[in-house]
C-alpha cells in the first residue's frame, strides 16, 4: 500500500478543522449505556440509534471521519440504505475499531492488555474491501499505587505498534489509542508524567515495528487530575470575556477547580515532549469529560498553542458529542430531530474549538 495514500488519508481526516466522531462501542458498552436510560438492549435499538447518528443534517458539516463497530459497519437504515452508502454521502470517512478488547493481564493484578492481533490482517482486508479507510485500537492504563506496571506499558505499546503496521499494510490509516484513564485521586503532575511514559513507550514501539509516522493519528487522554482528587470538582465559570464558559465536570461542589487552561499547558507540555513532529494530528478521546468541558479544553488547546504547533489538536469523542444525544433520545422516534440537532451541535462546538474559536455564547445559543 503506498506511503502517500496512508498520508493522503490521516491529512483527510483532520482536514478543515473537523474531526473524528467515535460511535463504535462494543454491543456491551452500547447496551450499558441505553440500559442507565432505559432504552432497550435490542439489535434493533442499537441500529435505530446508530441511524440517528449517522443521518444526522449537517454532521459532515463537522466531523470527517466516523468510527464504527463490527455490526454497525455492515448495518443499513430501516429504509434499506446501508450505514456506508450515507456516511459516503455526507462526506464522512469509515473507520473501524478492530480490537477484541481489554483483558485482564495476566500476573499484573488490576490491569489489562488489549486483545485482537490473531487474524487480524485477515480482518483488515474484509474492512478495507468493504470501504474502511481507517482504524482504531484502544489501549488503557490505569494510575495507582506503583501502576501502571512497566510489563503493563510494555504489552500494550507493543500490540497497540504490532497493529499499527497491519492497518498500514493493509492501506487502512491506524488510529493509535493509548488512554490512561481519569479513575483515581492523583493529581494533574502525576497524569501527565504517566501519559508521558505511556507515550515514550508506544512511540519506541511504533518505530521499532516500523510505523510510518506521516500515516497515523495518535488518540491520547488529555492530562487531567484524576476523578476523585480535590482539583477536579465541579468547574462552574472559567476564563473571562468571550473566553467564558459554564462547564461541570461532577455533581460535587466546587474546591479547587483545575483550569482549563492549566489542562490545556499540563496537555500540550507533555505532547511536545513524545510526539514526533513528523505525526499529522493527535485527535483526543473525552474519556468521561462532560461534553462542555472536554470542547473547552480542546479550544483552550488551540487558543494557547495552534500556530506553533507541528501537529494539528483534533477530536475523536465519543461520549462529548454523543451523551447529550443521547439522553434526548432515550428509544423514541419522536425524539429522533431533537437528538440529532443536539448531536451536530456538539461537533460544531468540537469544530469550532478546533480553530479556537468556541465560546459559552454558542452553548446558550
Ligand atoms: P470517549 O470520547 O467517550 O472517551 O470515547 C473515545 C473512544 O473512542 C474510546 O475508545
């Protein structure tokens, strides 16, 4: 598969300020979250919600590429249309996620290592045949006491490289995903010193597999205090003017909130420091931000930093665009317009923090 096309591709999938919008979760994933709602844990639920998404007006408008799972890819509207022949309509690139998922890691209590590389190159060429153009592996590492393990960092950055090279020989752009999760009472310093180890590894990886930089996307968290330390209570109001936002994180009382500006420093410090210059974009997951947040932090990003940056700052939510959708649809048809306008809003907000140019106006607008 040529070098050019992979490149052609990543460059694609940032191009004109938009993003990635992640709705690839695994049928149990997705059945956890309409259950919390109520929603039916049906085949048929899940493609009716998977319709909404990707139907939705103007959503190219915003996001470039969408990433899907193994059902979803192959699923069709209740009219006949398939989910591809759409999503090709409306300008949007199909990913696809092809790990098997986080398994417990053998001797390494409370951590895991992602599966999914036997048969694999089988499984990308099927993708690709059938129109996938990029892919994504998700990694996680939690923070605790003496974790992540150093035999943890080394097993997934090895099968997160290991997949890296398939998806490029197979012609499929790899979306490289190492999250270390927002579970835990450490503070800012400690989540970017991790994220920075977890990087250093993955990146010695990518190169001893021989990745070709130029044709990847790296997916990382943001550096954030974690969910249970003091510095991540609620944030009500930050920064000033134009620059203002009303965000909330939790439902405890505001103590010391971080500032969206000490994530975006803490985040874009420890980037420089392990992302090679030659990677085109670096598109984060939300890991569990709210969808507000996780727009103000991308903005405070792009604002602080954009032009000296060699990479572009893009998105590759999940639940930051899908959430409030989703709490509006909650299974009903009559509630589909609402949801996809809630939707589509949130990928403008995304694109918009994109260029550094989202603002609490557009919240209230
Ligand atoms: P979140 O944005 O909800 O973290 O999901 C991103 C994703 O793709 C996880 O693999």
């Amino acid at each position: 598969m040529s070098a050019q096309s992979l490149m052609d591709t990543a460059r694609t999938l940032v191009a004109n300020d938009k993003g990635l919008l992640a709705m690839d979760e695994s049928n149990p994933t997705c059945d956890q979250r309409f259950a919390k709602l109520g929603i039916p844990q049906t085949l048929e639920a899940r493609r009716a919600y998977r319709e909404l998404i990707v139907t939705a007006p103007g959503l190219g408008e915003s996001i470039s590429g969408a990433i899907l799972y193994d059902e979803t890819i192959r699923q069709q509207t209740r009219s006949g249309t398939p989910f591809l022949e759409i999503l090709a309509g409306a300008g949007i690139l199909p990913g696809i996620k092809v790990d098997a998922g986080a398994k417990a890691l053998a001797g390494h209590p409370g951590e895991k290592v992602t599966e999914g590389l036997d048969g694999l190159r089988d499984r990308l060429r099927d993708y690709y045949q059938m129109g996938a153009r990029f892919a994504k592996w998700r990694a996680v590492l939690v923070i605790g006491d003496q974790l992540p393990s150093r035999g943890c960092l080394a097993a997934n950055a090895h099968a997160l490289a290991r997949y890296a090279a398939l998806c490029q020989e197979a012609g499929l752009v790899p979306v490289v995903e190492p999250e270390v999760l927002m579970e835990g009472d450490h503070d800012l310093e400690r989540c970017g010193q991790v994220t920075e180890e977890v990087l250093r590894a993955v990146f010695h990886q990518l190169h001893l597999q021989r990745v070709l930089l130029e044709g990847m996307i790296l997916k990382p968290n943001m550096v954030l205090p974690g969910l249970t330390s003091p510095s991540a209570q609620e944030v009500r109001e930050v920064g000033t003017g134009e620059q203002q936002f009303q965000v909330r994180l939790t439902d405890r009382p505001p103590d010391e909130p971080a500032a969206v500006d000490e994530v975006a420093d803490a985040t874009v410090n420890c980037l420089l420091r392990t992302v090679p210059a030659a990677v085109p974009a670096i598109a984060f997951l939300s890991g569990g931000q709210s969808a507000e947040l996780a727009s103000a932090r991308l903005n405070a990003m792009n604002v602080r930093f954009k032009s000296r940056l060699p990479w572009a700052l893009a998105f590759s939510f999940a639940r930051a665009i899908q959430q409030p959708a989703l709490e509006i649809w909650r299974g009903l048809a009559a509630n589909v317009p609402a949801a996809q306008q809630a939707l589509v809003h949130r990928a403008r907000c995304n694109r918009a923090a994109r260029q550094g140019q989202y603002t609490a106006i557009m919240e209230t607008d």
